[in-house]
C-alpha cells in the first residue's frame, strides 16, 4: 500500500525550516542533519528536496538529474562526515513492513563505531 505524500510530514517541514534540526548538508538535491534519536555515534539522515513519499516512489518518479543529485549527496555526507576510512552503513525504510515511520524518503548514515551485523 502506497501511502499519497503529506507535505506536512516532519521531514518537510524540516526542509520548510519549520521545525529546527541540526542540518550537516544541503545542495541543490538534498539535505542531511542529525537523527534526534541516534542509533549511533553518528546517524544522519538525508533527504532529497523533492516530494517523494519512499524509495519506491522516488526510483519511479523521479527524474534522473534529482536521483543523481541524491545519490551523490548521500556520498557527499558521509565524505564529509570523515566516515569513508572508518567505514559507514546506509539504509532506507520502505513502507510498513520495512519500519518506515516518516513519509518522505530518507537514506540513513551510520557510523562511528563498529556496526554489528544487521540482516535483514
Ligand atoms: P524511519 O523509521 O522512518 O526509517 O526513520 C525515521 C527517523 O526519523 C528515526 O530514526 C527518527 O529518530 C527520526 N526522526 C523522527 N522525527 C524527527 C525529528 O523531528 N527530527 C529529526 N532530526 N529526526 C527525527
């Protein structure tokens, strides 16, 4: 089930700045800042500025100038965020059996210590 898209979710608010947060990154395509509940010692998320509810809809609606930007956003954080030597881990939710909770796409950034397996 595929949920519409609510511009009034958290995470766009956060891109209207309505609702503060502690932002890391933003270009043209993207925005990342800081979980407000880490599950690491880094956790950042990153969103692209687009109305996408999920990864679903963004792979199928989104134009390939906007999942390029995304993608190399999602690069661009974690280069930033010194976690490329260490090693980092990336996931995204993906309706309600994957847990996701905020209807607009985020990619989540972990790192800073030695992530445990985590499959599935
Ligand atoms: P999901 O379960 O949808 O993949 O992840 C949602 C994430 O958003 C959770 O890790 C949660 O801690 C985070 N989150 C929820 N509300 C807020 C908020 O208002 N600000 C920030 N920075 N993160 C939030």
């Amino acid at each position: 089930a595929t949920l519409p898209y609510d511009p009034d979710n958290i995470f766009a608010r956060i891109l209207r700045d309505e609702i503060p947060s502690k932002r890391v990154y933003e270009d043209d395509f993207a925005i990342a800042f800081h979980d407000i509940n880490p599950q690491a010692p880094q956790h950042i998320l990153v969103i692209p500025r687009g109305a996408y509810v999920s990864w679903d809809d963004f792979s199928a609606r989104g134009s390939d100038a906007e999942i390029a930007g995304f993608v190399r956003a999602v690069g661009a954080v974690a280069r930033q965020a010194g976690m490329v030597e260490p090693g980092y881990r990336l996931l995204a939710n993906v309706g309600v059996d994957g847990g996701q909770e905020v209807p607009h796409l985020h990619v989540h950034v972990f790192a800073g210590r030695r992530l445990g397996a985590m499959l599935p």
